[in-house]
C-alpha cells in the first residue's frame, strides 16, 4: 500500500514537472511577444497584424475588380463599356498589350494577398493553440491542488472521477507533443509573416510598373509595346532563391553520381542484401509495391506540386521542379522509399522547423541499380551515412527548412546523375 501511495506521489510530481514547463514554455512566449486583446500573444505586434488583415481586404477588393474586367476582356471588343469603352478605338496591338499587362497585374495581386492571407491563417492557429494549451494548463493546475480523493469527493459520479483522471493522464502524456504543437505554430506564423512581408515589398515594385503601364496605353493612343517600359521585372527574393535551388539540385545530382560509383566499387564483392526478413521491418501500414518502391510520407497521398517546368505567370518564364513536393505537417514522419543505403546527409539546421537556405536538411539514399532519392526540408533527420535503410523506414521528420514557404517533404528520384519524375516510382 505505502508503496502504491509512494508511486501514485512520485507520478503526480513528475506530471506536475512536466505542467510547469508547460507553463513557463507559456510564459516565455507571452514575454518574448507582444500581447494581443485576449489571453494569447501573438507572433507579431497586434497593430502589424491589423496592418496585414487591411491590406488583404483591399487587395481581395483589387483583385475582384482585375477579375471582373478581365473577363470583360475575354468576350468581343466592342462590346466593352464603361471604363473600358476606349479600349474599343484602339489597335490590335494595343488591345493585347492592354490584357497581357491586365492578367499579369491580376496575378501580382493574387500573388500578393495569398501572401497575406496565409499569414493572418498561420496566426490565427497560433492563437488558437496558444488559448487552448493555456486552458489544459489551468485545468490541470485546478486538478493538482486538489488530492486524489477530493477530487473523488467533488467528482458527480463515479464515471465522472475516472474521467477526470483520464484526462490528467492524457495531459500529462501529451505535454512534449503540445509544446512541440506550439512551437512548430510560433515558427509556421514568423516565417508566414517574412514571406508575406517580402511578397509585398517584391510585387509592390511589379504593381507600379504594370501600372504605369496601362496608364501609358490609356493616355496614349499611339502608344506600342516598344514604348512602354520595357525593363526586366525584378525578380523577388524568392525567385531568386529557387534559382539557387535549381542549381544546387544539379550539384547535388553531380555529388550523388560521384558517391554512387564510390560505393559500387567498394561494395563490388558483395551481393545486394535484399531479403523478406529485411521488408518485413517496414511500416505495415507503408508496405513497398511489388516492384520495392513505397510513399515517402505517410498519411498524405496527394502531389501537392508536381515534377517538371513550371510557368510564372508574371515573370512568363518556366523554371524547372527537380521533384514532387508531398505533405505539409511540421514533425510528421517521412520514410525510405525503397531499400538502400545513405549515401548523404546534411542537417545545419537540425532540429527546427524553419531556416537556411536551399534544401535545408536533406538525405540522400542509394539503392544499388542507378537510382537514388532525396528527401528535403526536414525539421531533423534520422540517419547516418553508411547505415542501411528498408522501404517503409523512418528517416527524418517534415518541415520548412531550406528555401520553402511551409512545411513538406520535396522528393526527387535520381538515376545515373539526372532527376527523373518521382511519380511513376510511387504511385
């Protein structure tokens, strides 16, 4: 009995321990960041979140108005009306130089207030997580003042007891899982919010010139395409760091190449391990396909960006996607593909959820016939060089590290040095 009592105390404290850091995780974080009309603290200051929640309801605004007479664009010219009307009297030429310049403008917009939005989104979930965890803090606090048996007392029913205790226990075991919940909240809001920032302040420069643009084509009935500004856009902060992407894609592919023929001659003597035994260590749920390839994010089966070149719809340009992009939850799982062995591991940034630049943390798995695969923008990964993985194997958990605006898991497919399309290897 006195030993039973000694581990129910010895099981309270530790769960108490664990509350107060809970609680001082709380405190920290409404210290560190400024305090919104409510019992949580927001990421940034409430009045440039106002700021972010304005702009977005005039830019939704514009971008309805770009819609609108876009689609007006779309039908015969002469029946434009209204502030269009003009457009009837002018050149083919300039009629098409007005609707190029129109849809670009519509999309800079666009591109502008899903930077917003996404923002105001990711704080809104702060918030919402911070309140709640607040409130599972106030709770257990009210619980452990009180002993085992008046809670008993003051429970309405023998049910209603062990329902109280159950939910002490669920607290108590979650307690690492909220704060990482929390943390990975505060990191997803600040890193919104920079790109929102930095959105604005790119397309902003693209807005104005668009703008002087059609003001030049509406002034001017002689105006042509030679005489308008013709400068480059200016590419943003972002496009510019996927430019980096792409060629530090290529470098790695040339890397890998390199690692590939390395291990090939130093494993020439040996026979590809490949047995039952090994695949049935693989995640039940996660099972390879007969052909030895399985997904490599669990729980989400949906291409979320696909393989190949994609058009800017502003700059009118493609740029090329080395891999899919899969998931979108900080510290979900991410798995071997096929069996293998880790060729390559780069973790600067191990451990967080945001940061860096390029592929952020990123393994590199060879799997002995040409192929390799690389799983990018992990929060952390879980293997070294030189181990040995199976199809279905965790390896490292998602984030947003690297060059990426939210977490997920890029994944590329990589045969003899050059990327092919992941999705006719996983489907």
């Amino acid at each position: 009995m006195l030993r039973d009592k000694y581990n129910h105390q010895k099981g309270l404290r530790t769960s108490l321990r664990l509350v107060l850091i809970v609680l001082a995780l709380l405190i920290a974080l409404s210290a560190s960041l400024p305090v919104s009309t409510g019992v949580c603290a927001l990421t940034s200051s409430e009045k440039e979140l106002n700021e972010a929640k304005s702009q977005q309801s005039e830019l939704e605004a514009e971008k309805a108005r770009l819609a609108k007479q876009n689609a007006q664009l779309n039908k015969e010219v002469d029946k434009l009306s209204g502030q269009l009307e003009w457009l009837n009297q002018r050149s083919a030429e300039q009629r098409a130089l007005f609707t190029e310049k129109s849809k670009q403008l519509e999309a800079a917009i666009t591109e502008m207030e899903a930077a917003f939005t996404a923002y105001i989104q990711s704080e809104e979930v702060l918030a919402k997580k911070q309140t709640q965890y607040a409130e599972r803090v106030r709770v257990m606090f009210d619980h452990k003042k009180q002993s085992i048996l008046e809670i008993f007392l003051n429970a309405r029913s023998l049910q209603g007891f062990f329902t109280t205790l159950q939910f002490m226990s669920i607290i108590a075991d979650t307690d690492e899982q909220m704060i990482e919940d929390l943390e990975a909240a505060k990191d997803d809001a600040i890193l919104k919010r920079d790109l929102a920032k930095q959105q604005a302040a790119d397309m902003t420069v693209v807005v104005n010139q668009l703008k002087e643009d059609l003001a030049k084509l509406k002034a001017d009935a002689s105006a042509t395409g030679a005489q308008l500004n013709q400068a480059e856009l200016k590419l943003s902060q972002q496009e510019a760091a996927e430019d980096d992407l792409l060629a530090e894609s290529e470098a790695i592919a040339a890397l890998v190449a390199t690692l590939q023929k390395k291990v090939t001659s130093e494993k020439a003597t040996q026979a590809a391990q490949a047995t039952a035994a090994a695949r049935a260590t693989a995640a039940a749920q996660n099972k390879p396909s007969s052909s030895g390839w399985t997904w490599p994010y669990p729980g989400d089966y949906v291409i979320h960006s696909p393989y190949g070149m994609r058009y800017h719809p502003i700059y009118h340009y493609y740029r090329m996607h080395t891999g899919v992009d899969l998931g979108g939850r900080y510290g979900n799982p991410i798995v071997a593909s096929r069996d293998g062995e880790v060729i390559l591991v780069r973790n600067p940034y191990q451990g967080r959820n945001t940061g860096g630049s390029g592929y952020g943390n990123y393994v590199v798995i060879d799997h002995g016939d040409g192929y390799c695969t690389l799983y990018a923008h992990m929060k952390e990964t879980l293997v070294q060089v030189g181990q040995q993985v199976t199809a279905g194997q965790k390896i490292g958990h998602c984030g947003s590290t690297g060059t990426s605006s939210g977490p997920h898991l890029h994944f590329e497919v990589i045969y003899n040095g050059k990327t092919v399309d992941p999705a006719k290897f996983i489907k």
